[in-house]
C-alpha cells in the first residue's frame, strides 16, 4: 500500500476535475464526489499510518521531471511515518470541513465551484506532505497559495469578499 501512495492527493484532484467541469450538471452531487474523494484518501491514508505501525520501511521515488544539463529537477514523493501522520490529518481536516460545508453552502449557486476548490486545496496540501525536494515543495506551496485565494476571495462580487482574496496575496 506505501508504493501506492502517491495516488492519495490524486484523488482530491479527480474531484475537483469532476467538479470544475461537470459540476453545473451535477449540482447537489458535487458535494458527495469531493466527500468520497477525501474519505477514499482518509482511509488510504489510514492504511498507510497503520503499516508504518507494523513496521514498513519508508518509501521514496524521484522521476527526473527536467534535465538542464548539470542541474536535474525530480517530482518526486517521499513517505515515512512523518509523512504518514500528517497525510491523516489533512485527509481528516478536509473531510470534516467537506462535511461541514454541505450545511454552510446549501442554496449557493456556486455550490459546484466551491467544492471544486476544495478539492483543489486538499490536493495542493498532501502534496506539500509528500513532496520529497525543494521544487515539489515549491510548486505545491503555490498551488496552496492560489486555491487559499479563490476560496478566500470565494464571494467576489461582495466587496468585502473581492477585498479579502486581494489581501491574502499582500505580504506585511
């Protein structure tokens, strides 16, 4: 199950892909797709925290993403009992939110789109958990910094929603 845990932030992706492009035509479901989405990754997560337990050995692999020459650039993916944790515990944090969110967003006409944000943000974060090197990290931090601005700045067309996405790009 280690070797494949690569596929857990893929799965918050799959939903927001779903989302983002059939969401007008699902409506009310999109909701239960980024649900079954982060429970699927909760339980794989779980599975992996629970073999790490029984001993598991870490796992690592770093496909060369970009040859520059002498500089090489992998997109790899790093798992151990760290990693292990902290995937429970963004699979758990997001599913609950997910949950929570069904109740707070209920009769938003952007219900889809929402979700689909969520689902972008999950996947941008156990990214982050398992990045193995300095360029993963960095391209998975600002996937987190862009999915935190759409969902800050979620109701643009109030000023004080348009003001806030704006403001989470400003450093101080």
């Amino acid at each position: 199950m280690i070797n494949h845990a690569y596929i857990i932030p893929f799965l918050p992706l799959a939903a927001f892909a779903v989302n983002i492009f059939f969401g007008k035509k699902l409506k009310g479901v999109s909701a239960y797709i980024g649900i079954a989405a982060v429970s699927a990754a909760f339980l794989m997560s779980l599975s992996i925290f629970f073999a790490f337990l029984g001993g598991a050995q870490r796992f690592e692999v770093n496909p060369e993403w970009l040859n520059l020459g002498a500089v090489k650039f992998g997109m790899g993916f790093l798992v151990d009992g760290m990693t292990s944790v902290m995937l429970i515990v963004v699979t758990l944090v997001s599913l609950l939110v997910q949950i929570y969110s069904i109740g707070y967003m209920h009769g938003d006409p952007r219900y889809p789109r929402y979700y689909a944000y969520l689902g972008l943000f999950t996947f941008s974060m156990l990214l982050l958990v398992i990045a193995n090197n300095f360029a993963m990290m960095f391209v998975s931090w600002e996937l987190v910094g862009v999915s935190s601005y759409l969902l800050i700045g979620f109701w643009f067309e109030k000023k004080i929603g348009f003001r806030c996405g704006q403001e989470s790009f400003h450093y101080k």
